[in-house]
C-alpha cells in the first residue's frame, strides 16, 4: 500500500507570509494526526481528525494554525501569518480506526520562516 | 499528563555489539507504544508496536520489552551495524489516542 504522503517536502518563506502544507494518508484511514517538532524539542501533538471531524485539536499552538480535511480523504494545515517560532518539521501521520493500531508517518515537511 | 523519558541521548558503540535503549513513561494507563527510527533529514519508520497487553515483540535482529506497570520499555539491538545509525524514538499512545514522543537516542555504530 501507498504509505503517507506530505508536500512539499521543504519550504522557506518570509515572516508573515501564509503556507500550506498537504498531507495525503493511507487510503482508508480514518485518522489523521499533525504532529512537529520545533528545532532541539520533542516531536508534538498538534491536532487528529477522525474522518473529516476535529477529534482533538488541544495541540494547535494559536489561532494562525488552521487544519482542515476534506471529505475525510487529504489533510491540509495552513499557517497565517507564519512567525519566526514555527519554524520546524510538521509530521503527519494516519492509523486505521482502532485504539491499538500503530501509526504510520510521512516523511514531514520542514518549514523554515525566515 | 504523560512525559517519556529516553536514555541514553547519545550512544556510540563498535560495529557487532549488541546494546539497549530505554524508555520510561509516567502514565501507564497506554493502549500501546511504539518503537521509531529517524535518520537525518528523513521522516519516522515504525520498528516495533506493542500493545498494552504484550510484553515483547520481535522483528529480525530488533527485540522491545514492555513493562506497562513500571512504565518502561527497552528497545534491544543485536549486532548492531552502521546501517542502524539514527535517532531512535519511543511514543506511547494514550486514551487521548495522541502520542507522546520521547526525545530520542542518537545511535552511532562506528564501522
């Protein structure tokens, strides 16, 4: 199976410039999750969607973070205005429903604001 | 709130040894945990899932040990080689259904 897939792979822009990065999951997973990691810390939760509904966004640092789903199928986050501290590599990663399925994460895109 | 701890940060070991990497957890209320490798510039590989109910899984020469009451995990690397070189990551997964990652091993296994 196609594991998940996130685009682009890098991206540089300016301070208060707006970005979007999509995040294709496992076809037929019901759950998507956003994770980053900002340079020197641990990888973190940012949001989960169960289909195309916000199960949990309690991660989402601000409101200049949004994440939506389309149809319960691809993910995109869109950061507006982007600020210097968001810089880092955001994951995204999908499970099939279950409690106990393992995840499965792409390869990240990592942002540089600068 | 849940906080993973892994030690060592940092390893370096001659190619052939066989070592271990730990991971501890505050919160054993898990419905499983799962072993990552990362290597430069690249995204997460899943090595080993275990389920709050198991208390080892194996996959070739890579062996991870569950011990959800003490709240800890060990990932075992036999003979190791400089192709196991990365950043190891232990996640548990709570009743949130989030992970909560530790910060890592650097494992450097020197030809």
């Amino acid at each position: 199976e196609a594991g998940v897939t996130q685009f682009p792979s890098h991206s540089v822009i300016e301070k208060g410039q707006t970005v979007t990065l999509r995040c294709d999951p496992i076809s037929g997973h019901d759950n998507l999750y956003w994770y980053r990691r900002v340079m020197g810390k641990e990888i973190k939760f940012l949001l989960h969607f169960v289909k195309e509904s916000k199960q949990d966004e309690s991660g989402m640092p601000n409101n200049r973070f949004l994440a939506e789903r389309t149809g319960g199928t691809y993910s995109t986050l869109k950061v507006q205005p982007a600020e210097l501290e968001d810089s880092g590599v955001y994951f995204c990663a999908s499970s099939h429903f279950g409690t106990g399925d393992g995840y499965t994460f792409g390869s990240g895109t990592r942002l540089t604001v600068v | 709130k849940q906080e993973v701890t892994q030690i060592p940060a940092a390893l370096s070991v001659p190619e052939g040894e066989n070592l271990v990497l730990n991971c501890s957890f505050t919160d054993s209320a898990i419905y499983n945990l799962q072993w990552f490798r990362q290597d430069p510039g690249k995204g997460l590989t899943s090595l080993l899932l275990i389920q709050s109910s198991q208390r080892e899984q194996t996959s070739g020469r890579l062996n991870a040990s569950l011990d959800k009451s003490s709240g800890r995990s060990t990932l075992y690397i036999a003979a190791s080689q400089p192709g196991d070189s990365a950043t190891y990551l232990c996640a548990v997964k709570g009743s949130a259904r989030q992970l909560t990652f530790g910060s890592g091993t650097q494992l450097t296994v020197l030809p």
